[in-house]
C-alpha cells in the first residue's frame, strides 16, 4: 500500500519534514515506487499479448496503452526535466502514449489505442525497463527534489491500475466464452441475507469539507480536493450501507427500467436508446439473473451491494425507494463522523465483497453532486493543471472507493467522477434521505 500518504495534484508538494525527520524517510520512496510499478505489472500478468491489445470501446483502454502512458508520465514529467542526460526511451511514444495533455503535444486519437499493434507487449515491458532504472538513479541523487511528483505519479498510476481491470473487464464480457482474468477465491455463498438498512442522522450545520493535511511525511491529494471550504449540511440521514443485488432486483421486478416516471429525460432516453433492463454484465436466463465477473459468469448473490449502474439508474433506483441520493458533502462529512465499517481485503480486487455496514465499502458510490470546483480553486499552470481541471464539466462526483481501488489511494476527501451515462466503473448506490 502507499505508506507515503497524501496531497495535491497540481499543488501537490510533500510537507517538508525536516532535517531530523529526514532519516525517517530517506529511501522510502525508492521502495514505494518500486512497489507501485511492481503491483501495475502483477494485475497485467494473467493477460496475454492479445489481451493486453485490446480496446472495447472508447472509454477504455488497452492493457499494454495504461502500461505504456504511466512509464510515460513518468518520463515525460519528471525525468526529462529532472535527470541531466537522460536519453528518451522512443521519441515516437510521446505521440502514442499522451493521453490527453494538450500543452505536449498531439497525440493518438483515444478511440483509436487498439488499433495499435505497434509497439508490442514486449517493447512496452522494454520501456517500463527503462525508465524504471532512470527513475531509480534520479531518486537516489534527488530525492526530497522530486519527491512531490513522484508521488503524484504514483497515484496517478493507481488510478490506471483500476482502469486496468475495469477496461478489461468491460472486454471479456464482449466474449462469447466468458473469459476467466483470475480464479474465484472468495468464500461460498451464503443464504442469510444482509441487515435491513439501519439510518444514520447527521448533525446539521456549517462543516468543513475537502483534504485536510494530517501527520504523515509526505502527505498528498490531488488538486480537485482543495481548497477545504464550509459546505452547509441540512438535516439528513444516510444508509449505512450501499444498496444490494437483491434490493436493486425487486426494483427490477417492479418494472423499475419501463416506469417513466421514475427516470430523469435524458436518463429515461438513455434507456431506451440503449436499452438497459439490468446493471451491466447482468443476464437473465432460465435460472435467473447471472453475472459477468472479472472471476467469469456466476450467480448474481443478493447479499454484494449492486455494481456497475449509472448515475441515472442510481437516480431512477433512489426515487422508487422514495429517497434520494446523498450530496457529496453529506456524504464526505458521514465519513468523517460515522463508522467505516469492517477491515476489507486491500486491493486492487476483480470483484466486490458482500455487503456489511459502514461507510468504507467495495463500490464507487454515486451522489447527487455535478463535479464542478470547489470556492476558490486554480488549476495549476502549465500541463500538470490539465490532470483534473478541465474536466470539471458535464460529470457526477462519486466518492468512497471500490475494490479495485488500490491499498492506499482511497480517503474520504477523494473526487472520483464520470459521465451520467457510464457503468462499466465498478460503481453502486448509497441513499440518503431528508428528515
């Protein structure tokens, strides 16, 4: 996990420690980023060379292009600026693996990466190789220097490895075979059904929302958490768990996705246009619903909180349970304040836990807020600025975290956000109601 914790990116700099703290950390970022780049390496391993090509749809990428733009990222950000000498890998991938910083340069067009055949699985590992060892000789010379982007790239990358296993996910469920990415090692499934959701109040009020530096040496977040403002919360209770297959099947069942009423317009045509009768990676078949898991298809189980549903879904499920979904606000201040539940297994992991109470849980939940700045934000200058700002547009904010987030890149404070209209994220439902 990221033992070298927290702050922005863009503003991201590493809390000074000091000349007697120094012992403390010297050589610790060495052995995290060694670490990091071992874990992206270790989720790409059960794939082959055909696997790691693939690119199902636009907002998805190919295994060997998330390898490729992090080892990217890395060279181009901090070793070309940073390391006298340093002797660019292919002049050609910084055309090939820019993803969308418009201040380098031109790039390859997204929905276009797995046309590429070019470079292979092998030159990328080559590349990773390369740059790796750079990386390693500059932070043995400049540590405490670069130490503020090295750790902003290493979260960068923890990102891409949640991308990893949603983008491949999202692939083999376009296959007829069901391809299995690793073997089921979760324990049977159990017949006792979860708790009834148990209502937690909030204490209404002004109250502090965003990152707040802690104790840890190197703290970091990333820039679309600052700056920490008041944010007015109303009297509110929120479930202390997500939503559940099986609660999210009796919406089905009730005619849920053929109730107009119950959807926003664009949600309701969205429906139709695509049209949704489940989550995604749900089936019906004789014997009732089943799933498509990164472990292959299995039974839906009613007791795993409901994955891989829109936003608009999210809306449509919270008005027929006659309850809304929680700002982000609220939900940020219930984490702050409420019990996070129950220790999960750290991840990344290919596929959600069943549900037990708490705030901390194995999906994405989704709230009611458009991701937009916060008071008196700035987008840092020059091409590190474009990591968040200039997304802060036509999207929903989503907080928590999910299984295949990695050990140490969730806190509460965390702003994750797509399109109203995605769901192959692994993202859920968690209600709120007013009082």
């Amino acid at each position: 996990m990221l033992e070298l914790k927290e702050k922005p990116a863009g503003g991201n700099v590493a809390r000074d420690a000091g000349t007697g703290a120094e012992a403390e950390w010297r050589g610790r970022l060495d052995t995290l980023y060694a670490r990091v780049r071992g874990d992206t390496e270790a989720l790409a391993a059960p794939l082959s060379a055909e696997d790691q090509t693939v690119q199902s749809m636009p907002d998805a990428s190919p295994t060997k292009w998330h390898r490729a733009h992090t080892t990217w990222f890395f060279e181009t950000f901090i070793l070309k600026p940073n390391l006298p000498g340093y002797q660019v890998f292919d002049e050609d991938f910084g055309y090939v693996f820019n993803s969308y910083y418009e201040a380098v340069g031109p790039r390859h067009p997204r929905p276009s990466r797995g046309l590429l055949s070019r470079p292979g699985v092998a030159a990328v590992t080559d590349y990773r190789a390369h740059v790796d060892l750079a990386m390693h000789a500059l932070i043995k010379v400049r540590e405490r220097d670069v130490a503020d982007l090295v750790i902003m790239g290493l979260h960068h990358e923890q990102q891409h490895q949640e991308l990893l296993l949603t983008d491949i996910k999202h692939a083999f469920s376009l296959s007829p075979i069901d391809p299995v990415y690793c073997e089921h090692e979760r324990a049977p499934e159990t017949t006792t059904p979860v708790a009834p959701v148990n209502w937690q109040p909030l204490e209404a009020g002004i109250h502090e929302i965003g990152w707040r530096e802690g104790d840890e040496a190197f703290p970091f977040c990333f820039d679309n958490e600052l700056p920490r403002h008041e944010a007015l919360i109303r009297k509110v209770a929120i479930a202390d768990r997500p939503v559940s297959n099986g609660e999210f099947m009796a919406f089905i069942e009730d005619g849920g996705y053929r109730r107009h009423e119950l959807w926003l317009s664009e949600g309701w045509a969205t429906v139709n246009r695509l049209g949704w009768e489940a989550p995604a990676y749900w089936r019906r078949d004789e014997d009732g619903w089943s799933v498509f898991t990164l472990h292959g298809r299995k039974r839906v189980d009613p007791n795993e909180p409901v994955c891989h549903v829109s936003w608009f879904e999210a809306a449509a499920y919270a008005q027929w349970a006659g309850h809304r979904l929680p700002s982000e606000f609220e939900w940020e201040f219930a984490a702050a304040c409420l019990p996070a539940g129950d220790a999960l297994p750290d991840g990344p992991r290919p596929h959600p836990e069943r549900l037990r109470p708490g705030m901390r849980q194995d999906v994405w939940e989704w709230t009611m807020s458009p991701y937009s700045p916060y008071p008196g934000y700035r987008a840092q200058d020059g091409a590190i600025g474009e990591y968040n700002g200039k997304f802060m547009i036509n999207q929903m904010v989503l907080r928590g975290r999910s299984c295949a987030t990695p050990a140490g890149h969730d806190r509460i404070s965390y702003r994750n956000f797509f399109p109203t209209d995605a769901r192959w994220q692994f993202s859920g439902i968690r209600l709120a109601t007013d009082l």
